[in-house]
C-alpha cells in the first residue's frame, strides 16, 4: 500500500470513528409500551440504585433493572397489556403498584416515593395510575380492547378513527380513506397493522382490517408525530392484534341484517300496487317492488397459555354472508327498432348491428322511453323506439358474495431476553357482483389478502433494547375499471341505451 492509499485509509477510518461517537440515538417505528419514572424518598432526594422489577400480569414477562444515580429508570419495548411494577431499595419499604396499562407507542411515566422502614414492610397500591406522557409531543387517542367492544357500530377503523378530535368523514365520492385529519388530504394517513405496513399502493386505503374482536388495541396520531413513523403527513393508524395470556378467553358472536319485516318506501308501495293491479301474486307483486336482502355475520375467537407464562396463541375466524334478491331494469331497443336497424344494416360499418344484437337483447316491458335518432349517410334520420328490458322477465335474480377472515397469532418467551410474536391474516372476498339489467354488465371481483409478521425483542442490559419485525404482504386483486369515454356505449353515439361503459379488469399482485 503506497502512502497516499495509507492516508485515505486513515482519513476514512478517523470520519467513521467520529460519526460514531457523535451518533445519537434515535427512536424506533415500535408497537410496544414503556414504562418509565423516577424513584425517590419522603425528603424528595432520588434513590439510586434502587431494585425494580416489572412483570406482565397478563403472561408473567418479567423485566429486572436498577435506577442509574439520578434515581431514573426505564422500561422500553414492553408488549401491550397489565404490568405490576415493585421498587426496593435498602432501608426503604418495598412498594407494589399496579395494574400498569401500558399502551402502544406510549411512554407511561410511573414515579414512586419510598419511606424509610428498619422492617421489611411491603406499601401496595392498586389503584390505576394516570397516563402521563412526557417524552413525546405527539396527539395521540388509543382504544383498548374491551372498549372496542362496547362500540358496536362504530368499531371499525373509521369509525374509531372519527370519535377522535380533529377526525372528520371524508366527502363522497373523493378517493381515498374514509376520514380526513386536521385538513390534510383524505390519501394522507399512514396505516400500520402490528407495526408493519397496512397500506395499499395504489389507493392508500387500508390494505386489511382485523374484526374489532382480534384487536388488542386502536391507536391514532393525529398531530406532531415523531420521524420514525414518516411516509405521510395527515395521521399514523396504528392496529396491534391481541394476543393469548394465562388464562383461557374466547368471543363468539353472530349478527343478523334483513329487510323483512321493513315497511314499503313510496316508490315500492306503488311498484306493488301496480304489480298486483296487473294480475300479480303478493308474493311476486313483493319480489318485484323490493329486493330481499339477509346478512348473517358469524365470529368466534379463542386465545390462551399452551404453555403458561412461556407460549401463547389466539386465533379466530369471521364469516360475512350475504344473500339479496336484485330487479334490475335498464332500457334498449324495441322490437320495432331493430326491424329498421336490420332493415339499413348495409348502411352502417360491417358487423355493427350483429354486435348491438349480441349484447342487447330486444325490450321486453313496453314501457316507452323515448327515441333514439340516428342519420343514415345517405338516407333518411331514423327515430328508433327504446323501451324498458328487465333481465329474468321481471322475475328477482339471486345474489350472494362471502367474505372469509382467518387470523393466528403466537407469543413465545424465548427466553428471558428474548420474545418472539408471530401473526398471520387472511381474507377472502369473492364477489360475483351484483346482478345487473344486462348480463354483460355484471362484473365480480376477487380480492385476497394475506399478511404475516415477525416482530423479536431482544433485551440486550435494561437499557439497550433491540426490536427487529420482518412482515410480508401480498394483495391479489381484480376487479372492473371504467374505459375511456371513446370505448364507452357513450362514445358509440347511443347514450341512452344500457349501462355507461363496457367492463374493464386490472389485475394486479404487489408483494
């Protein structure tokens, strides 16, 4: 190595070594809690040195340090739950406090005051301590998961979202999710599901969203949040998956939706009537006035210890079946038209009326709907008569689109430096598409999801912890766009017949 090698070798070696020692810590993008305080006796004069012990009271985690000689101590990267937290020190009484709620993302500041004892004497506080966030400036409303479950209806993810201040619905019709945060766009929320990416690409819509029954907690940041979440501006989502504990805890529920028993709107009342008066039954005079639709919503879930205070799991599976009754009417060409089409066929471009025939069928309710015109090159401008077709002749055509949900969680206790979560979801919706006037026009679509994450927590001293979280996501998609207006039935010179545009796919698979 000649000398000026030598000295770039030396230079970069001298950058690196002052990057390093002038290198700060920085925050990680985490789903855990901490717990945090200072320890302190009756005079107010810190305690160092003081023993602290934290231990979950939902799976016996337990995290052991000592405050530093300003009597400060921390616990980071502490899973969601109850924790129990006991202080001793020498000459002091030991105290007791609990349950602890630590929440995602949340530094709970938990400050205790020792008395003097020449006994061993235990001080033991029950009551919950007040939530004090002092290390982070950001807004932020979380949602545990018993009062997830005490919303019904407003459960969701949009729903929990707009209970919060600064929180508003989103306007018809703009894309994007379905609430805006302090004015910034609707596309402006970042999604996070156990700390991974939530997100669709193309939408920025929540990619996937657990039933309120599998979350363990609902978290929104609203304002201020720290660079360790980035990527958008208007609020950070935040879902955590709930996860098994010592004891054994299941949900099932089943939910019922029909429109039975419901009264006729104005309009139905007179599709009865007049159905009837043309020699209907009441129960197809019925059919025909009002679509039937029935819901059921099935959902059970179980979680607990396979082995107690090591390894955990929690599991669940949600089905949403729909079943409906659709008359779907549209208008096309009278038998008369179609004589005339025939009739000048010669004048328009070859195969034009074979193709109109093949996609629409001749009207089959002679309820007028007015003309259509259309100039012969060359000859007369024909008025063609257009009627109402209803598909089935006027009989209900079925309906009916499920939607599957399976989630698996597992919680391992590694060892006591070490804890890995692992989950899996999945979802399933087949959608055969809702009935239309025209079979042609009736598209389904298919939208698969599946998202599986990795996070491992590694205590390297009681103040240095490392989080690492592998996650995976695929989203398979397919499902009917618009065409431009040049392909459309608009494009075509006849506005008024059928549906506004032919069917179109995208199918897309983003990993």
């Amino acid at each position: 190595m000649n000398g000026m090698n030598r000295q770039l070798v030396v230079r970069w070696a001298l950058a690196l070594l002052v990057a390093v020692a002038l290198a700060s810590p920085i925050a990680a993008q985490t789903i855990y809690g901490s717990l945090a305080g200072t320890v302190t006796d009756a005079s107010g004069a810190v305690v160092p040195g003081a023993d602290v012990v934290i231990r979950s009271m939902d799976q016996g985690l337990t995290r052991e340090l000592k405050t530093d000689e300003t009597g400060f101590w921390r616990a980071p990267s502490l899973p969601i739950g109850r924790y129990q937290l006991e202080v001793a020190a020498k000459g002091f009484e030991k105290v007791i406090r609990g349950p602890l709620t630590v929440e995602s993302s949340v530094e709970r500041a938990v400050d205790v005051t020792l008395k003097p004892s020449g006994t061993q004497e235990v001080i033991t506080i029950t009551e919950e301590a007040p939530l004090i966030e002092a290390t982070k400036a950001q807004i932020s409303r979380g949602v545990e998961s018993r009062r997830i479950l005490e919303l019904p209806g407003l459960n969701t993810l949009t729903g929990l979202a707009l209970l919060q201040p600064g929180v508003t619905g989103n306007n018809a019709g703009r894309p994007g999710s379905g609430f805006v945060v302090n004015g910034a766009r609707t596309r402006s929320n970042n999604f996070m599901l156990d700390g991974a990416n939530n997100n669709d690409q193309s939408l920025s819509i929540p990619r996937q969203s657990p039933a309120p029954e599998y979350l363990g907690e609902f978290r929104i940041i609203t304002n201020t949040f720290s660079a360790e979440y980035g990527r958008n501006s208007g609020s950070v989502v935040m879902q955590v998956t709930r996860s098994g504990t010592n004891e054994f805890h299941g949900i099932a529920r089943w939910t019922w939706l029909g429109n039975g028993w419901d009264a006729f709107t104005t309009g139905q009342q007179r599709t009865f009537n007049a159905q009837k008066a043309a020699g209907a039954s009441d129960y197809d005079a019925m059919r025909r006035a009002r679509g039937v639709i029935v819901r059921n919503q099935v959902l059970g879930s179980i979680g607990g210890p396979i082995i107690r205070n090591k390894l955990f799991f929690f599991g669940g599976y949600d089905l949403d079946r729909e079943r409906r009754t659709a008359n779907p009417v549209t208008t096309t060409f009278s038998q008369q038209a179609w004589d005339l089409l025939t009739q000048y066929q010669n004048s328009f471009a070859p195969g034009t009326v074979a193709f109109l025939k093949q996609w629409y069928p001749v009207a089959n309710d002679p309820t007028p709907a007015g003309t259509v015109s259309v100039a012969i090159p060359g000859g007369p401008t024909l008025a063609l008569p257009i009627q109402q077709y209803r598909r089935g002749a006027g009989q209900a055509l079925p309906y009916g689109r499920d939607i599957h949900r399976g989630l698996m969680r597992y919680d391992w206790r590694l060892t006591d430096k070490d804890n890995l979560q692992m989950r899996w979801i999945k979802d399933d919706n087949t959608d055969p598409g809702v009935p239309a006037a025209l079979a042609v026009n009736q598209q389904g679509s298919v939208l698969v999801n599946n998202n599986a994450t990795i996070n491992h927590i590694r205590v390297w001293s009681p103040t240095l912890v490392m989080e690492t979280r592998l996650s995976y996501a695929r989203r398979e998609a397919t499902f009917p766009e618009n065409f431009p207006a040049q392909f459309s039935v608009t494009g075509s010179g006849l506005p008024t017949i059928g549906n506004q545009n032919f069917p179109q796919y995208r199918t897309g698979q983003p990993v």
